[in-house]
C-alpha cells in the first residue's frame, strides 16, 4: 500500500496529515526533496506528530538549505536535480510519500512535481483547505492529475466545516472527499491521531482510485 499525499498550495497541512496518515496506517514516511533545513523538516515533524520510529522516517533524496521551490532551493546550492532518479523505497510497511507545495512546484527549468507523480502511477491524496479560494485551487489541481492520467485516492480537507464548499468540490470534480482534519491548537501527537480516527476511516483508503 502506498500513497501520494500532495496539496494545492503550500502550507496547507499536508505534513500534518500525512503525520495522521502513517500513524493510523503503521507504515512508513518519505519526503523526496526537502527545501529548508534551519527549522524542523518535514520529516522531524511527522516522526514527531506520528510518533514514529526513526527507521520509519526514510532519508530524503535530496536535502536543500533554502526554503523555496526545489529548482531554486537546487540552483542556490549548486545541486542538480534529477527527477528521473527518484524512486519510492521498497517498504514491508505502507508508504507514505509527501511531495513538495503543489502540483506545479518545479523541480527543474522542464520537470514539475506532478510529472514524478504521473511516472510513479501511485494514488495520490489531494489536501486542500476548506477556506475561501480553495473551490478555484482544488478543481485546478484535481484537473493537472488527471490531465497526466494519475490516479487520485481522494481529497483531504483541512480546516474549520464548510459543507458547501466541500459537496461542490467533490461533485464538480468527480472525486471522494475522504474527510476533514480541523484545525488543532494544541496541535499534540495525540489529539491528532484522536482528530484523524473521529474524522477518517481507515477502509477509505484500501478503496479504488478515481
């Protein structure tokens, strides 16, 4: 079992949620690329919300020192990146896999984040608020996945309930809504995985991709 955890837009909390996913699931996290390295990385963060093991958390391909896009995070520290290179480790254990920002996030000057993902063919979760905006984001993207032929799991949200908003995400855009973390303030390893088992359900994600 593997999946894709990717969003609309950064800074959205798919770190969160994907620290809420590998929990629930006992599986593994990895994050490809990782642009910024002066404050906790992605990867220190799910193993601490996840509370997971050190050799669950599996080491990035590349680790960059700037936080911004990888293609300039690359250039700046004189890294090239090759995005034919990255491939998903073999677990015994469920992999989580977290992309960088968006779909469109550049690798390179020619490569974006969703081409790996249209080679990889792994069901991809899309995280995307529930706050004003979103509707316009999260068709876009559910619209870049499909036009690269890449399954889609289904879509997360993250936020306070806007019930409209997400019945019209979901119908317009022909996909699952798989449920909704809140916002969690304190945001502690158990209040999350509490948050993840109120509002998810684990057999959601054994079902077909769209």
């Amino acid at each position: 079992m593997r999946f894709v955890v990717t969003g609309t837009d950064t800074g959205i909390g798919k770190t969160v949620f994907s620290a809420a996913l590998v929990a629930a699931l006992g599986g593994a996290y990895w994050k490809p690329i990782q642009a910024g390295l002066d404050e906790e990385t992605d990867s220190q963060t799910v193993g601490r919300l996840g509370r997971l093991p050190a050799e669950r958390i599996l080491p990035e391909a590349y680790r960059l020192r700037t936080p911004a896009s990888p293609h300039l995070a690359a250039r700046l520290d004189q890294v090239t990146i090759e995005p034919e290179r990255l491939t998903p480790p073999v677990t015994d254990v469920p992999l989580v896999i977290e992309g960088a920002g968006g779909l469109l996030v550049p690798l390179t000057d020619s490569q974006v984040f969703a081409d790996v993902f249209a080679r990889w063919r792994i069901p991809v979760i899309l995280c995307a608020r529930t706050g004003l905006g979103t509707i316009n984001h999260t068709l876009l993207s559910l619209e870049a996945l499909r036009s690269r032929s890449i399954p889609i799991l289904g879509l997360a949200f993250i936020g306070e309930e806007q019930a409209e908003t997400q019945r019209i995400i979901a119908a317009m855009g022909q996909v699952r809504a798989l449920g909704r973390l809140p916002l969690l303030d304190p945001l502690t390893p158990k209040r999350l995985q509490q948050a993840f088992r109120d509002h998810f359900t684990l057999s959601s994600f054994q079902e077909k991709t769209a």
